[in-house]
C-alpha cells in the first residue's frame, strides 16, 4: 500500500506528570542558528529507520514497485559519482571535459499524490546513498529557501557543493520567486557534481492533478526538468486505508486535563497559536516543537485566511516529521480549510495537512483517559 512496515516508530508513551504545568507554544520564540539549519537537513525522525525494504508497495498500483527498483539502481549509481568542482551538462549530462559518464538522467522526481509513500522513498534514497551523512542533505523546498535566506545564496552553494545528493521534498511551485531562486541555486549544485531528487507538490489548477507536466515547470525553472527522470506513483493515501475513523474532538475540558497529566505536552488556545505563529519565520517552527511529546490545542476553528493556512501547513509538517500527536478541541481537522481554499491553487498543501493532523490525532487518542 506504499507506506511503512512494521519498522514504523510506534507512538510513544508519555510520562505522566503529577504536578507539572504544560507549557505553551505561544510562550516560545525560539532562535535556530544557521548552522542548526544545515545540520539538520537529514530526514525527519519519522523517516529515520526507513528503507526501500520497508515501504509496501500495493500490488495494485505497479507504479510503487516500478519507484523502489527505479530508485535503488539510481542509489547504487552514486557510488561512483564524479568528484565535486567537475564541469559538465545538468545532472552529468550534456558535454563535458570531465570522464563521460553513464546516459541517462542523474536526477529523479517523484510524482503523485499526497500519502502514496513519495517523502518514504526519498528518505530511503537518502539512506541508500553510499556516501557520508555530511556529504547528502534532505529538507523541504521551504526549508531550502529557509536556508538560503539564513546563510546567502553563495554561501549555500559553498556549503551544498561538496555533497554527493540533494533530496528536495515538496518541491513547490506556487511562488515563481522562490522557484527561480532554488532553480538558479540547483543549477550552480549541478555543475559542482551534486545529484539530485525531488519529490512534487505540483499546483492541481495549474499543472494538472499532480501531474509532472514537464512544459510548465520546464517554463517555471528555466529548463531543468528535461534533465530528471519522472516516476509517477499512484494511489490512496496509506494513513487512512484500513485505519479506524479519526477521533471526534474532544471537549475543553478534556484537552486541558490531558495536557496537564502528560509530561511534556503543551497547551494553546487555537486563535491564539494561529496569531503566534505569525510572529515566528516558518524556519523556526521546528524548533518551536523542540522536546514536546504532544501538542494540545482548544477551540479549533477554520482558519480565517489563506497567509494563517499555509503557516499552519507548515506547523503541521514539522510536527508530523517529529511523531507529536495533536489532542483538540473545536471542529474536526477536515473542517479546517473551507471549500474556497479546498478548490484552489494551494488546495494540494491543505489535503496534505488534513491528513497529517487526522493521522496525528489518532495518535492523540491514547492520551485521553491515560492513569
């Protein structure tokens, strides 16, 4: 079904405190130095046992099995990638004065909808790279322009230029901006010898659903897309096929007892976290989850506009990444995103976040009610 085995971290039990308050998001502005921020491009603690052995490809989608035996051939071809500073063509191809090397695309793009496994597979591409930890990077699209904002664009390119392999997740291209920006920065990796992979967070109203449409985002990054090889893997998002319905909400009072009888939870109004988030850049919200074992949440809303939606996309990403079950109250998570924005370009993040927050949720659950 294209997800995780039974490797998968199982939630994790959290020690109940007797007296200690829970702490607030809202009470949080932390600071993250920017060489935090390149230390940390590795794959998210929920992806960090993943393999290409533990994503289950399902037998009715042969796309799934077509990625992982796509996907391992191109980990074992690094083994023998150039040494940085070589000049040649995007990915290794296109003439060169450095050794020829094999034909073909050297860098792979992942297609297809959200909970098919995509972000699983690039983390185990990551994993499967014979190569050292410091010389392979994984993040997000937002946490690569996060990046470039803290350290300057050449300073990135010197810091990512030695690397064997970049792995962008959610690659985006709702911000022509930030698209050309990365794509110029991709390019100046390339000639430096760094291999690519990429997994798709395409607009539906604009490219198609979740198509590669090669002639758009070749028109949007200025060519580099003829270079990777697309694999479209289909199917159903994997967190909700065969799993009980998510919880209802909780009431008030409910959220509030169990935030104060587990150790390390947090405690935030909703309109009040949407407000706070506001104030703290995107790149910090990993870091504003720093040590929590849940996040507690009452009078959940829908979010009044689409600048507050997208910041919440975010929160809701770096949680998932962190295993943090989310306990609310309020409406339930699919009502967080009204139909205006389910229907738009960005409709894609807002599916995506529904998802992980349901998901995380039903982790929640074992919360309530814990002696």
């Amino acid at each position: 079904m294209g997800t995780v085995s039974s490797s998968s971290p199982a939630p994790r039990s959290a020690p109940i405190a007797t007296a200690a308050a829970p702490s607030s998001l809202c009470a949080r502005e932390p600071h993250v130095p920017a060489d935090r921020l390149v230390a940390e491009m590795v794959p998210p603690p929920r992806f960090d046992s993943v393999r290409f052995g533990t994503y289950l490809p399902d037998p009715n989608q042969p796309s799934q099995s077509e990625a992982v035996r796509v996907l391992e051939g191109f980990a074992a071809g690094l083994d023998g990638a150039p040494a940085a500073g070589a000049k040649r063509g995007f990915l290794g191809l296109g003439r060169s004065r450095a050794p020829k090397t094999p034909a073909g695309p050297r860098g792979v793009y992942l297609d297809g909808g959200y909970g098919v496994g995509k972000t699983h597979l690039l983390a185990s591409l990551w994993h499967a790279t014979p190569a050292e930890p410091s010389r392979k990077a994984f993040g997000t699209f937002v946490e690569l322009t996060n990046l470039v904002g803290a350290l300057g664009f050449q300073q990135t390119v010197r810091t990512l230029s030695g690397h064997r392999l970049l792995c962008i997740d959610e690659f985006e291209l709702d911000d022509p901006g930030d698209t050309v920006l990365v794509s110029t920065l991709l390019g100046r990796l390339v000639d430096a010898g760094v291999a690519l992979a990429a997994t798709s967070n395409t607009l539906p109203g604009k490219l198609g659903e979740g198509r590669f449409a090669a002639a758009d985002f070749l028109r949007e990054i200025q060519g580099l897309s003829a270079h990777f090889r697309a694999l479209r893997i289909d199917g159903e998002d994997y967190r909700h096929r065969g799993l009980p319905k998510a919880p209802e909400p909780y009431s008030d009072e409910q959220v509030a007892r169990t935030a104060a009888a587990t150790w390390g939870a947090s405690l935030d109004d909703f309109t009040g976290l949407l407000d706070h988030l506001a104030r703290v850049h995107p790149s910090r919200y990993g870091a504003l989850t720093d040590d929590l074992t849940a996040v507690c949440l009452t009078g959940v809303r829908p979010v009044p506009d689409q600048s507050t939606a997208l910041r919440l996309v975010v929160l809701a990403d770096r949680l998932y990444d962190r295993e943090v079950p989310v306990l609310a109250s309020g409406v339930p998570f699919d009502q967080l995103f009204g139909e205006e924005m389910l229907k738009g370009g960005y409709r894609k993040k807002y599916f995506r976040a529904i998802s992980r927050l349901t998901a995380l949720a039903r982790d929640a659950a074992r919360l309530v009610g814990a002696p």
